[in-house]
C-alpha cells in the first residue's frame, strides 16, 4: 500500500482578513498552514475603521471559518444606518435598510475586532510575527523560497499573497503595480464622541454619514466603543501636502489647509475637520489595473488586495478578501494537486475581482465628481 503524499508546505504571506480567512479554513481540514506577517506583533498598530459583512462574500467566508456565531456576538447590525448631507449641512438621505437588525442583513464589525476574532481561532504558533518578506526565489517544481528581513528563509509548495497593496509576492506573477486614483483621504478621529462631541455624534447617527460635493467629501463613520472615524475626501494631486508646504506632523496648518478646501461648508460640517482627537493622516487611495490577471504560475497565488485592489468607497475590499481565503482553502481540500486547486481558485477570482473593481472604480469617480451630491443621492435612493 503506498503511503500517502506529504502535505503540501503552504505559506500566507500577510496576516489580515483574506490571509487568516484562508489559514482557519485550511486548519479546519488539517491542512498545516503557516502565516507570515510584517508587524512586530498581533498589537503593533491599528487596524483601521468598521466593516460590514456582506452576505454571498464576507458572511459566507466566516460561516465556511465556523465563526458565525462568534461573530455575531460582536457585531452591530445597527451601524447600517446611511446619511447623506448637503455642504450646507441639511441631511438628504437617512435610512436604515430594514434587514439590518437581522443577522442576514450586513452587520458592522471594528476591523480589530474581526482580526482578533480571526487570530484567536488559528492553532497556537501559526502566525509567525516580525516576518516581512523580502525575496522570494523560484527553485524548482513550483517551490519557493522565501527570505525574510530577520535573516529567516522557508521554502514553500504554496505561496499565497495576501501581502495587501503593496504585495511583494505579486512580482512573482504579475508586473502591475498600483496607481493613484485621484483620490486622497485624510483620516481623523473623535473619542467618546457621545460625550465629548454630541453634536457631531448626532450628525454621524448610528452608521454612517457622508457630505459630498464638487470633488469634496466628509465621512463621519461610528465604530465601538464610542469612537468615531472621519474621512476628509478631496480630488487633489498624489503630493498635496509638498506641494502646499506642508509638514505632515504641523497639526494646526493641516487643518488650516483643509479648511480652506473646505471653505464655504457649514459650520457643523466643518467640525469633522477640526475637533481631532487623533491628529491627521494623509491616505492617497490607489487601485490595481481592471481587470488584473497573470498566468498561471506553479507554486503561487494572490488574494485580496494583493490581487485586486481597489477603492474603498465600493466596502467591497475585505469581504472580497475574505471570500477569496475561504475559495482556496476550500479548493485546496477539494483537489488532488495544489496546482488543479489553484488553477480551480483562479478561474473563479478573476471574473469576480474584476466586475468587482470595475464597479468600485465607477463609484469614486462619482463620489468625488462636481455634481457627487446629486449622483449620491440618486444611488442611495434608487437602493433604499
């Protein structure tokens, strides 16, 4: 009786959604898996905004990661609630889908607090901390190996790309690079807004809410615990801040800056720009090419932003993300070989990324448009 083949050695380079998604599945099926990540540790830095879970993307990935229940235990089906105002500060939309408050409507989540539920579900040791890939090297047969700033190397069966915008392990596959979309946010926060800043918090309600005009957006978003994240949109050149003299720390003259842009707004409004308990942060948003393919590549796949990233005014990024794990994984225990198993994944992931972000390409040339405010109140309308 002949024994049976050695597992496959995978390696998921990038320990956010998509790549933990894809690790927890695997081990479900005991399938050994091994994440590598940049940061120093779970806790290194923040982890950004809220998400909602999108049913058919994200709700399908946690249910095929057996964390569904743990999920909803955190989740805020009510952050679900979209507004819209004018610059002079009217509200033109509000509304609540009505399947919010159920589980199969589309619940927020912090996106720490998904990490950490995702983390926490994974075999002790997974996730290898203080790991950022510099090199990988082709040998032979599909493996790779891979080398790490630390001085470590593994070599691996499998590499999966779930290394975010800026994926190393791309270059593996493919020679597209991201590129500005026009589009810069600047990301500021409010704590205990409730308490500290009930005005805003009374703008902001319990979901989201979005001022859009003339190439201009504010977007006041409600995470837990109180907090409240804001977007400072604006269509301006990659190097706004050079080209304005400013210095990215001067607190005070980037406000200056950004209230000048936003000269003519209400004054309501305009506190999301001035009342920062987290300072500034200047965030450019780039995109891959639509669509974004590569040929099948022994040894080698991507997942989420590493393979198609995109705006994130479409919400679409870590669902997708998240979906694109669970599809491998599932296909890994579904096949044969790794490779019948990715060239299975791949056929699935490229139609779908690329009607994907072709339509959140579409949507932030209309978010920050000169009639943006019309075309959003149409779409939030049409989708009530």
């Amino acid at each position: 009786m002949n024994p049976a083949p050695p597992c496959p050695r995978i390696a998921v380079v990038g320990a956010g959604p998509g790549g933990l998604v894809c690790a927890r599945v695997l081990q479900r099926h005991g399938i050994p898996v091994t994440v590598y990540d940049l940061d120093a540790s779970r806790a290194a830095r923040g982890q950004g905004g809220t998400l909602d879970m999108h049913p058919g993307s994200g709700q399908s990935a946690l249910r095929a990661a057996g964390l569904w229940d743990a999920f909803l235990a955190l989740a805020r089906p009510e952050g679900r609630q979209m507004r819209l105002a004018g610059r002079d500060g009217r509200i033109l939309f509000d509304a609540t889908p009505p399947e919010a408050a159920t589980p199969d409507g589309a619940p927020e989540i912090d996106r720490g607090q998904l990490r950490g539920l995702l983390l926490d579900s994974l075999e002790p040791g997974t996730v290898r901390w203080d790991h950022r890939l510099t090199r990988a090297e082709p040998l032979a047969d599909g493996v790779h190996r891979l080398h790490f700033a630390n001085g470590g190397s593994t070599d691996a069966d499998l590499v999966v790309g779930a290394d975010g915008a800026w994926s190393a392990v791309r270059r593996l596959v493919s020679g597209a690079t991201p590129r500005y979309t026009g589009v810069t946010f600047v990301e500021t926060g409010l704590n205990d807004a409730d308490a500290r800043h009930p005005g805003i918090a009374r703008l902001t309600g319990d979901g989201t809410m979005m001022a859009l005009d003339d190439n201009l957006g504010l977007v006041a978003q409600r995470n837990s615990g109180g907090h409240i994240r804001v977007y400072i949109g604006m269509r301006t050149d990659e190097d706004w801040q050079r080209r304005a003299g400013l210095e990215p720390a001067d607190t005070t003259a980037v406000r200056e800056a950004l209230l000048a842009r936003f000269s003519g707004w209400s004054p309501g409004l305009l506190d999301l720009i001035t009342r920062t308990d987290t300072g500034y942060t200047n965030r450019p948003l780039y995109a891959l090419p639509v669509p974004h393919t590569w040929p099948r590549t022994p040894g080698v796949t991507l997942l989420g932003d590493a393979a198609h990233l995109m705006s994130p005014i479409s919400g679409m990024g870590a669902n997708l993300a998240m979906l694109d794990g669970a599809d491998l994984a599932q296909a890994l225990t579904a096949h044969p070989t790794t490779d019948q198993a990715v060239t299975a994944y791949e056929k699935v992931l490229f139609p779908r990324s690329a009607e994907a972000a072709a339509a959140a390409a579409e949507g932030i040339e209309s978010a920050f448009a000169p009639d943006s405010a019309a075309q959003a109140l149409a779409h939030m309308t049409d989708h009530a």
